[in-house]
C-alpha cells in the first residue's frame, strides 16, 4: 500500500486500542494493558528439525488464541472482516520477523493452505501474515512458491509422531528457492508442518530457513535458552545485533487484506 494512502488512513481512522476501544499513540495496535494480555515469550523452545531458526511472539495464551481465532475465522460477508483482530495477528507476525536472527532474506513464503480449503475460507491467514512481514521489511513474498497437495486431516489431538506422518509428502515446491527465506504462520505447535516444508525448501535450494509464527503452544517451548522466542540452531544464523530490527508494519487496521493470497 502507498504510504500516502497509509497516511490518509491514519487521519481518517480513530487511533483507538483494537481490543477495548481506548484512545492510544499513532500507529499502536493495543493500549498497554491489552498488549500486556498477549504473553510474549521470554524463553525459546526447540527449533523444529530442518530449520535454521523458528521465532515466535506470544504464547498461544488464552487471550492469543482469541484473536486468533476471529482472524481466522471471521463472520462471512463484507461485514465480517475483523480488523481489529487482523492488526493484532499481524502486529504479532511482525513482531517475530523484527526478532529474527541474521539478515532478511531475499524470500517470504506463507504455509500454503490445500486449494480446497483455500477455496473454502476464501483466504489464507498465513499468506495475509506473510504479506504484512514481507511489506515491512520489503522484500518479495510469493504465496504460490510452495503447494499443499495432500488435504491432511487436522493435527490438532495428534501426538508430535502422527503429526509428523501425518504431514509426510504434504508439500511441494512450485519453483526453485532463493538462499535464505522466512516461512510465516499463524501458529506453531509441535513444528512438524514447518518441518516438513523446511525439507521441500531445502530441496529447492533454501539453505537458510527461518520460520516465523504470531504464536506457539508454550509446551514444547519451555527449554532454557539465551535469546527470547528464538531457539539456535544447529548452523547459528547471526543475531540481530542485539537489537530488535526497526520497522513498523505499517499496515495496522489493514482492511483491504481479504482476497486469497
Ligand atoms: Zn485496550
């Protein structure tokens, strides 16, 4: 989106918290005792076998999985778009990629969703995160780089093996891959999904693969660690200088962000 038009968006649109309505800074996505519902993670858990790194920004609290929820599931029609629950979800993407460790990468690719089930929602949460990420940081993203062939049955209830059988051959990459890319979702639970594509990717010539979630279950995560949501990995990307990547997404209130990615 133009920056103009960002800008005009600003002006129109109240500056208000997406979660209670209070009055907050420019370009703030939630008053503080809202933010403060989202717990951040503050200690990393085990990076999922083929990644280089895997960043997530809250726990799947709650509060988290709320928002999540109406971002993902939002009421048919126009009048269903939520928001609010859209700036929060990206806001949180954001958030994990100005965590990631080492250099942007030249590529930014969502987990893709079956065509059926795309077909179905009408659009991919993963793809509108990617998108937010890949504007903020500006470098391309492509939704159709890699394809779910397989409509596997839900994960959820499945132990980390079935999950891992479950998603076995479920993903294939549509074109040859760059260096270094970030992989987005929503959530990550036990990280065999990433995993799985982090193996298709490395088939298409991905050497450095970081996967960057809204959030992830706090199970799984619970290991000690030195950097916060980040977990190293077996070829240490550098960090970022100690400090978090600059960059606002931009995109708060994003309303235009309904079509199939
Ligand atoms: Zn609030």
């Amino acid at each position: 989106m133009k920056q103009w038009l960002l800008e005009l968006r600003e002006l129109i649109l109240p500056t208000v918290c997406a979660g209670c309505g209070r009055s907050v800074e420019p370009a703030t996505v939630l008053c503080p005792p809202c933010d403060a519902a989202l717990p951040r993670f503050e200690i990393p858990g085990p990076t999922p076998p083929g990644l280089d790194a895997c960043v997530a920004a809250a726990e799947y609290s709650a509060a988290t999985e709320l928002w999540i929820r109406r971002f993902k599931y939002p009421k048919p029609g126009l009048a269903g778009i939520d928001t609010a629950a859209g700036s929060v979800v990206r806001m949180l993407a954001c958030e994990a990629a100005a965590r990631a460790p080492g250099e942007p990468p030249a590529l930014v690719l969502p987990v893709p969703l079956h065509p059926r089930r795309l077909a179905a929602r009408g659009f991919n949460p993963a793809g509108l995160l990617a998108r937010s990420v890949a504007r903020a940081v500006r470098i391309p993203m492509d939704a159709r780089a890699l394809r779910r062939i397989h409509d596997t049955p839900t994960q959820t209830g499945l132990g980390a093996a079935d999950r891992r059988r479950n998603v076995r051959g479920a993903f294939r990459a549509m074109r040859s891959l760059p260096h270094a890319i970030w992989l987005v979702d929503d959530v990550t639970t036990t990280g065999s999904t990433l995993s799985e594509i982090a193996r298709v990717c490395r088939a298409a010539g991905a050497r450095q693969i970081v996967a960057l979630c809204a959030a992830a279950t706090p199970g799984p995560r619970q290991a000690p660690g030195t950097t916060a949501g980040v977990q190293q990995a077996t070829s240490p990307l550098p960090a970022t200088n100690g400090s978090e990547r600059s960059f606002r997404s931009g995109l708060h209130r994003d309303a235009s962000d309904r079509p199939a990615s």
